[in-house]
C-alpha cells in the first residue's frame, strides 16, 4: 500500500511540473515517426531502428505532453538532450507482444514492425523504449539520440493516394483524428468505401461516450489501392495483393484478422493527422483485431461489423481488455493474475485500488454472484480476459465482451471519456 501511495506522489509531481511546458517550446507542427522491429521469442525483446521520418501533419495531443495515462505494454518517452528534461510520452502495445505469449516463440524467434510518432523536436533529443514489467515497473529496451538536422531523415510522402474527409467538426490539436485505411478495395470499389467507412464510423460515434463527444471526433478516408479485391484467408490457401497485406488466420486463430505490414500502415496514415488509425477490410467474412496505440481493424460487410467495429477501437482507442473469457479451461497466459493488468476495465483484485473500487456499494460480495437484479448493476464478477477464474470485470455484460450487450459497460465509458478528454483537452 505505501508503495502505491509513494507512486503516485511521484506521478503527480512529474505531472505538476509539466504543465507548464508549452508544446511550441519544443516541437515544431509536423511529426517524427520511428519505425523499427521487435524481434526476440517469448523471453526475450529486442528492438532495432528501421528508419526515422518526418510527416507532414501532428494529429496527437499538444497538452500533458510528459504525463501518461499509464496503458499499454510499452512505452516510449522523448528527452531534451539539453536540458535533460522529459518533454512527450506515450503508452503502445504490440502485435509482437501477442505473439510472445504464443507456442511457437517458445521455440523460434521472429521480428515484428512497429511505429512509434511523436512531435517533430525542435532540438536533439534521446528517445527511450520501454517494456512493463507491471503496473508501476519499467525495463528499458532502447536508447536512440536523435538530431532533428540529421540528413538522412525521411521526407518522403506517398502521392496519388485519395484521401476524403468524412467528417470535421475540430482542428486537429482538440479533435480525436481517425484516419480509416482501405484494405482489399481495388481502385473500382472507391466509393463502397467511402460508404463503408461512413456506416461504420457512424457505428462508432452511435455508442456513448463517443456520441457525447461527436463534436471532436474527425474521421478521414484515406483509399489505398488494392490489386485484388478481398482479404487473403492463409487457412484456404488463399493469399491476395492487398494494401497492407493483412490476413486471417493470425497466430493460426481463424478469425484473428490482422496486418503486420505497420510502415505501409503507417505511410498511408501519414496522409491525414491522425491520433488513431482504422484498417477497414472489404470481406464478409467475420473477424478484426484491435491492439491499443497500434490500429484496428474489422470486417466492413459481416453482419456483426456494426458491433465489432466498436469492440476493436475499444481496444485500440482506450486500451480496453476483452472481457470474455472461455466456459473450459483453456490454458491462456496473456495475464499474469499475481499482477494487476493495466486495463482500466479488468482487474486481478492485486491493485483494485486503482480500478473501479470505489465506486462499488458497501457490501458487495467478491465474487459478486450473477442473479436478476445484479445483472445491470456494477460488481466484481468473476471472468475476464479470457481466464475464467482470477480476473474480474466491472458489469455482467459490455461491448468489450459479447455482440449482443447494446453498449459499453460504465467503467468502459468511463475510461474511453478519460481518454478523450486527455487527447483534446488542457
Ligand atoms: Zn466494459
């Protein structure tokens, strides 16, 4: 408990001296994009620099640039090499961390592309990469110092690429900016993506509390070509030529849609400011992912892509768990529960403090018991995560966890409008 106490003193007294920094005082209006790869197996992590570029728009956030909202299995903070000061961080996750938790990278090591954008410094810089050790414990992976006269940083922008903007309701420094990336549209099928893209980011600004803030979501589309329509399905032998080359079939799951293709991604996004990227897939066929800080991605013509939409951008938006979990007992080690994990709407009980607590009333039983009248109510029911016994979540039921649940649950909301507020206002 002191440790707790002890640690967000000392959060809070980073955050204090932040808020007097101003973004102009270090950062210029475009964005400094880092690609490099994860590589390493189930206990080892290692990360190499690709290339380093600068975009032509920063979409992100120009407020508590050097506070964190504490999600995501990595993060990255930018230090003035001056004066020694901590000036952004960023919380992300990864494909590659997926992927470790797999069989196969007990046997074999593998390389993973990731992105990280900052804004572009006005003077040199020391980036550092992270990896969570848990809630509180950083190890870091990487140091880079980086010069923003550095001769051999990118400039290059993809041309001929139509972009449409769908809806914009605020500049770019107080909006939540979505840039929607055509996948498996051929150059024919533009306009079914246009109308795609807008069915289904309507979806999104439908469910609250993303309705309360329409008025700061700005959505582009940006129409990567496709030679083939249609997305490659490796289980029937059936591989396309698509934008981002994603694919079902991920980590041999069937329904595990994802690209690992992240500068391509990143390349079409860079056309628009984004804070968030969308990958819409031209199939029927059900399926999506969604990794926080990373994208999302979903199915634009099953009939459930109404709700899983929303579900992925839960997850790559405001770091929002799966709260389903399996009736058997499957043998699943993506949560540790002698550790609290850092979603905001799941919780071992090992820092509850930090989560929904205090909003329970007094006496409620943990496990709280699934009957009639809790059903609607906020608890601590057992099953979360995709463990069945020792993670717990907030409601019965939640986007996060079945198609059928109509919305997010509280804590959910809760945590999407925290994130909002962070990203758009002082
Ligand atoms: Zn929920």
């Amino acid at each position: 408990m002191k440790k707790i106490k002890f640690s967000l003193l000392l959060l809070y007294f980073v955050s204090s001296n932040i808020f007097s920094q101003h973004y102009a005082d270090f950062f210029n209006n475009d964005a400094c994009r880092v690609d490099f790869h994860f590589c390493g197996n189930a206990t080892h992590t290692l990360v190499y620099v690709n290339k380093v570029k600068r975009e032509s728009f920063w979409g992100g956030r120009r407020y508590h640039l050097s506070t964190t909202m504490n999600l995501g299995d990595f993060r990255f903070q930018i230090v003035d090499s001056l004066s020694n000061k901590l000036i952004y961080v960023d919380g992300f996750s990864a494909l590659f961390h997926e992927w470790q938790t797999t069989p196969e990278a007990l046997h074999t090591s593998k390389s993973f592309e990731q992105s990280i954008q900052f804004p572009f410094p006005k003077s040199a810089v020391t980036l550092i990469i992270e990896k969570r050790l848990d809630l509180d414990h950083w190890q870091q992976l990487f140091r880079l110092n980086l010069s923003p006269t550095d001769k051999l940083i990118r400039h290059n922008i993809l041309r001929s690429i139509p972009v449409k903007v769908i809806r914009k309701t605020a500049p770019p420094e107080n909006a939540i900016d979505i840039a929607v990336v055509a996948e498996g549209y051929t150059s024919r099928q533009i306009s079914k993506f246009y109308t795609d893209v807008h069915r289904l980011t309507d979806n999104i600004l439908s469910h609250e509390p993303f309705t309360k803030y329409k008025d700061r979501i700005n959505i582009y589309a940006i129409a990567a070509p496709s030679e083939d329509a249609g997305i490659s399905m490796p289980q029937n032998n059936d591989w396309k030529n698509t934008a981002v080359e994603s694919h079902f079939f991920t980590f041999y799951e069937p329904r595990y849609l994802t690209t690992t293709r992240i500068f391509k991604l990143r390349d079409y996004a860079a056309l628009v400011p984004y804070d968030a990227i969308y990958v819409l897939a031209n199939t029927k066929t059900y399926g999506g992912g969604g990794i926080y800080n990373f994208y999302a991605l979903t199915a634009a013509d099953n009939k459930l892509a109404t709700q899983v939409t929303v579900h992925e951008f839960g997850h790559s938006f405001a770091g929002l768990a799966d709260e389903y979990f399996y009736d058997q007992d499957v043998l699943d080690n993506t949560y540790d529960i002698k550790k609290e994990p850092w979603e905001p709407n799941i919780t071992s009980l090992v820092q509850f403090d930090c989560k929904w607590k205090a909003e329970l009333p007094l006496g409620i039983k943990i496990p709280t018991p699934v009957t009639d009248s809790t059903k609607t109510k906020i608890g601590v029911f057992e099953g979360g995560g995709y463990l069945k016994k020792g993670m717990y979540r907030a409601f019965y039921d939640c986007r996060m966890r079945t198609n059928q649940a109509p919305e997010f649950c509280k804590v959910c909301r809760q945590a999407i409008e925290k994130r909002i507020q962070f990203l758009t206002e002082k």
